[in-house]
C-alpha cells in the first residue's frame, strides 16, 4: 500500500512551535510579522513612519502622519486579551492542528486556564475559520448531499425534522483528476427549494457541475446558474454509492471527529463554527506545517469579537 502523502506530512512540531513562540517576546514578534509582513502601517491613515514606546512590558506605536496610536493585538481578535500571548498562540497550534477536534475542557487542561477562558479562547479562533472559509466558494464539478448534527430524542420525532436534528448541506468540489480540492460544511434552515437555492448562491460558483442523490430540494441549485444531477439511491447504504464516496468518506470523518471530541454541545446554535472548523482544516490539509501561521492571520483579520457577541451566535449561524 502506497503512503498517503498527504496524511504523513511533517507539518509543525511543538519543540519548532515553542522554539518559534515560547515567550512573550516572541509571541509579540510573532504577531507584528503576520499583521505587518511589509512593517509597520498605521490602520488609520497606512502612514509608515512610526515611533515606538512602551505600555508595560509590550510595544505601541505612534503613526507620524495621524497620531494614531495602536499595538500588534489593538482590532485584532486578541485586543482586551486575559490570557498570556503564549498562552493564544499554544491555542492557535492546538486548534489548527486538531484533526480530530478539541473541546474546551481539553483545552483548558492544555493552556492551564478556566473552563470559561478555555471555551472563549476557542470561540474566538474557531469564528475566524468561520469567517475565513465564508470568503471562498466551491466550482468546477461538487458532490452535495444532506447530513445533520444531533440525534433522535427518546420519544422523539424519528427521521428527518426532529427537535434535535440541525441540517446542514454538505459540498465537495475535485479536481480535473477527480480529487477531492476543497469542502463547504453548511448549515440551513431546512432542505428546501427555497434554503438550497438561497445556499447555492452563496457558496457556489456559477456554471458548477453538481451531482446529487435523489433528494428533490437539491435540483434548486439550477436557480444559483449550476447543473444537477441525480444519483438514484434505491435504499442503498452509503458504502453501496460510488458516484459520492468521496463525501461520504469526508462526512463520516467529520461525525468521527465530533464524537470523538464532544460530549455536548448546542447544534442549533454553534453548528456553523464546528462545521467551519473541520472544514477549514481540511481545505488547508496539503500543508499542514503553515496551518498556525494562517489561523493566526485569520485571527488578526477578523477585529475583536466579544463574548456576548459569540454566545449570541447570531451574526455566525
């Protein structure tokens, strides 16, 4: 049997990692590296001249042109932060690197924090793979199908539609060679005419070859400029489906992923971030040693994000 290139990449060690961002010093260097690969540029004005000055034991900088004054975390997800830098960036190694997913109380015990820290660290990190995978859309040839998170409640509805089922729609795009490139994990409303079109035409570029089962919502992707085809199931077992085994295969990582790492959580509520998470590691699974540097990028990018704003969940689902 061949070796999978792909699952047995070197990607980052923690000796390199800690070597890289062990202190303070470094993580602070860290992040005026990713927030400014070019130097220094005031967020006002773009202005480069600056000075320098000390806020305790961390840099600030004064724009020359504007006055405007700001350090490496300031609109950044890490403004106002408790935790220690080393302690985010530990965080940010941890949770781009978790393929099998990573729960607050294992992080906690990871950072040495509280539970409540633990699961805002991780919150924050995981909106911005969130809004990071938001930027991108899915095109050439993509399989969908129809997947949900939670199960039947005892005396419960059975099927599809009980109290604590959360449908998302689940897309794979490949490659001219029929690998697969990239995934968009999502969730809706509830598979509609109405819910897919309105899904397709965020989250697929027009002219896209779509393959599906034989769930009739799914011819809606029409109406976002897409072809569609249908599989006939006929009863048969995913396994029993070659035309979506790639898919397949992905969405039975994913609920092995989330089994595994989860006791609970709200579907209804967070569903999009731990979608977004396991998306968003595995679209940069090719080189796994830049994943931290990029979460970090992404977190710089995406401003502050309180914790009223990330309980609320409203502005992510």
């Amino acid at each position: 049997m061949s070796m999978n290139r792909i699952q047995f990449q070197p990607g980052l060690s923690m000796p390199e990692f800690l070597k890289q961002f062990g202190t303070e010093a470094q993580g602070e260097a860290g992040l005026k590296q990713a927030r400014w690969p070019q130097g220094f540029a005031c967020p006002r004005c773009a202005h480069k001249g600056h000075s320098i000055f000390k806020v305790g034991a961390h840099q600030a900088f004064q724009c020359q042109a504007c006055r405007h004054q700001t350090s490496p975390i300031a609109g950044t997800l890490f403004q106002s932060t408790k935790p220690p830098l080393t302690a985010w960036f530990l965080a940010v190694d941890f949770i781009s690197q978790a393929k099998t997913g990573l729960s607050a109380p294992a992080l906690k015990r990871l950072l040495g924090v509280s539970c409540p820290t633990a699961w805002l660290v991780q919150h924050k990190l995981v909106q911005s793979m969130v809004e990071r995978e938001a930027r991108y859309t899915l095109s050439g040839h993509v399989q969908v199908d129809d997947a949900y998170l939670g199960g039947e409640l005892s005396g419960g509805k059975a099927g599809r539609g009980p109290e604590n089922k959360t449908p998302f729609v689940a897309a794979l795009s490949f490659d001219e060679g029929g690998h697969p490139l990239r995934i968009k994990l999502s969730a809706v409303p509830a598979f509609t005419n109405k819910a897919i079109s309105d899904w397709a035409k965020t989250h697929l570029a027009p002219g896209c070859a779509v393959l599906s089962d034989g769930l009739a919502c799914f011819a809606a992707v029409t109406g976002a400029s897409c072809q569609h085809q249908a599989v006939i199931v006929g009863g048969r077992k995913p396994k029993g489906l070659p035309e979506l085994v790639w898919l397949n295969t992905a969405l039975g990582n994913l609920k092995t992923s989330l089994g595994g790492a989860y006791h609970a959580f709200g579907f209804a509520k967070y569903a999009s971030r731990y979608l977004a998470a396991f998306a968003y590691r595995f679209n940069r699974r090719f080189r796994l040693d830049t994943l931290p540097m990029r979460l970090l990028v992404a977190a710089i990018a995406i401003g502050p994000r309180s914790g009223a704003w990330l309980r609320s969940a409203e502005a992510a689902c």
